[in-house]
C-alpha cells in the first residue's frame, strides 16, 4: 500500500514515499480504514523530531499521521456497530498518512460533510474540548486564548464562545477580522501584550488557554494575577476565586515545553475514549450543521508530505493541512 515512512528522528527529509507497505490487519476491538484524508498537525513533525516521546512513543518503521477521515474496510474481533463501507472519522493507532490505517476510536460521519473537514476535526476538536475542560470555564467568565487563529485555537474561540465565554484572542492582525467572525475580541502578539488584554478585558482574565508557545506562559500568570480595574463586585469573584483555586491551575499550554518550569499544565495525551467519542461525535454534527467551521488551507497528495510538514513547522500557514493518499 502507499504509505510515508520513517525509520529514524530528524527533519522532513527522513520522510519517505513508498508504494509497498504491508497493510495492517485489526486485532479484537479494532477496525481497518481505507484512509480518504489525513488531517496534518503540528504533533506530526514534532513527532518526528523526537519531542513528544513522552505523549506519543514511538516504534520504527513510524507512519506519522493521528487523525483520519475513510471508510470502514474491515472489522477485527468482536467489533460491533459498524460495517463495511461505513464513513468514519477518528484516531489512528499505526498512522494516518497510509492508504490504509488501523483505528480503535472512530465516530460515523455525517452525510453531507466533506472528506476533507471530517479529517480536520479530531485533533483540534479534542485538543480545545480537552483544554478548557481542565480549565473549566464557565459562562459569564473571560478567556484569554493565545494563538486563537490556529486550527485548534479557532475551534477552542468557537466552543467556548458557544458556552457563553467571552474570548480575548491573540493573533496576527491579518487575522483580526477573523477572529471577530468567530466571536472574539482580537489582540496583537507581541511586546505589550498584557496590557492590550487588560484594555479588552477590563474586568480582568479568568483563564489562558496557551495554543500558540513562544514564552506567553509568563504574561498568562501576569494577567490573572493582576487582572484589570473593574469594579468591586468582580475583585471580590476574582479574590474568592483565587481563595478556591490555585491561579495556575487556570493556565493550560499544549505548545510550550517550558511548562513545567513554571508550574504549568502542559496537556498533551488524549483523554478517555468514550468521552472523545462523545466530543467529536458532537463536533462532526457541529460542522455538518455549519456551527462549528475549520478554516482549509490546502489539500495535497500523500507523496507531498515532507513539504506539507515543512510548510506547517513554518507557522505560516493559516488553516488546516490536509493530505489525500
């Protein structure tokens, strides 16, 4: 079958293209897909490099790829609920960048919805479901969620908007009106940073929900521990609020390494499967129904996948990556 392989850590170019990969078979509980689109993520290459070892271990040969939309090509032991033919989307356990892959965690795809959107959704919709669950931000209370433009940041803006947060979202200017399409309030990255959260969100941050990196875990324990004037009936929530919790368990990254050094959640491991069946069960209805959108970058052919995984480390690239083996 046609597949991307590596056998060692390194940059894109220890990616290869091959047309003879054995295809896997299901074991009891799992199932075979045959792979329609393979959303492409910043974990793929950081994968490859070797740096998320602790999350996502890795065996060589390695086919990179989590997420998947297909179609069910055969059923392993005691599997029940599906059938041949059946559209899904879901998780991967030997690789989604392959024509065919092998997946335990799968949820039907709704009629309607494009192979393309469908491959888009599990990572960045468990990711910005999981994280604001840890945080547990509630309607009435504001957001501060760093890198809001990104696939997983845009998700994150547009379920807790749908909650009833208010979101303050970081992001490059061009991507301003973007955000304000999606129902936040937009700020600048860089130099000033805090101070411009604290001018959209006067009565102060409840949480940050770190997606982008690049040294804000600082800024985020800055904003909550000072938050902004308001008046006296929200410095009295936030005082009781800090005397409930701990301000830093209300900061969660899944793009900054440094985490721990500053005594903050890096959440970066999937959470319990039915509950991720749940949620993206609930998301894939979501985007069939036009509430919850991706925004697509570009669709390219499998055997362009070192170049597809260069042009996402680049940080340039404003959408979601999709492969189609």
């Amino acid at each position: 079958m046609e597949a991307i392989v590596y056998e060692q850590f390194g940059g894109p170019e220890v990616l290869r293209h091959t047309a003879g990969a054995a295809v896997p078979e299901p074991g009891p509980g799992e199932v075979r897909v045959k792979v329609a689109a393979v959303g492409v993520n910043p974990v793929d290459w950081k994968r490859r490099y070797g740096w998320v070892e602790e999350f996502y271990p890795t065996t060589f040969p390695a086919v990179p790829g989590l997420e998947f939309a297909g179609t069910v090509d055969r059923l392993g032991e005691g599997v029940t609920g599906l059938a041949v033919g059946d559209e899904v989307l879901g998780w991967t356990k030997t690789g989604a960048y392959a024509e065919y892959a092998i997946a335990d965690i799968i949820v039907p795809k709704p009629a309607g919805l494009s192979w393309e959107t469908a491959a888009s959704l599990p990572v960045a919709g468990e990711t910005a479901q999981r994280v604001l669950d840890l945080l547990g931000v509630r309607a009435g209370e504001t957001l501060f969620l760093h890198g809001a433009a990104g696939v997983v940041g845009s998700v994150g803006v547009q379920l807790a908007v749908a909650a009833g947060v208010t979101v303050v979202g970081s992001a490059s200017e061009s991507n301003h009106a973007y955000l304000r399409e999606l129902g936040a309030i937009p700020v600048a990255y860089g130099d000033g940073l805090a101070d411009r959260v604290r001018a959209a969100a006067p009565d102060g941050v409840d949480a940050v929900f770190d997606a982008a990196g690049h040294g804000v875990l600082p800024v985020a324990i800055e904003l909550l521990g000072g938050g902004g004037p308001g008046g006296e009936a929200a410095a009295k929530e936030r005082k009781e609020r800090k005397e409930r919790k701990e301000r830093k368990e209300r900061i969660v990254t899944i793009a900054d390494v440094e985490a721990e050094k500053y005594g903050i959640v890096f959440s970066g491991s999937l959470g319990d499967p039915e509950a991720v069946r749940a949620g993206l069960t609930a998301h894939a209805r979501g985007a069939a129904a036009g509430t919850l959108t991706v925004r697509l970058a570009d669709t390219l052919p499998l055997k362009e996948a070192a170049r597809v995984q260069e042009l996402s480390e680049s940080g340039h690239v404003r959408g979601k990556l999709i492969l189609i083996p």
